[in-house]
C-alpha cells in the first residue's frame, strides 16, 4: 500500500474517532490499558 493511501486511512480513522457519534475524544483515561481496551471497542 503505498503512504499516501496508508495516512489516509490513518486520517480517516482518527477523525471518525475524533468527531461524530464515537466522541472518543470526551473520554478521560488515568492508564493506557483502558485507552486501548477503548480503541480496540470502537475500531470494531
């Protein structure tokens, strides 16, 4: 895949997360485990 398409994606993904119905944003962590528990949720 070449790197434009690769950061994209990356983009896309990070806005979805960002913005929109996800609000991913609005979440508060004090650890890194339920952050990816989170990413790893919402990314499904």
């Amino acid at each position: 895949m070449q790197l434009c398409a690769l950061r994209w994606r990356i983009e896309r993904f990070h806005d979805t997360l960002k913005s929109g119905a996800l609000n991913v944003e609005k979440l508060q962590f004090d650890d890194i485990h339920p952050l990816i528990n989170a990413l790893a949720f919402y990314r499904v």
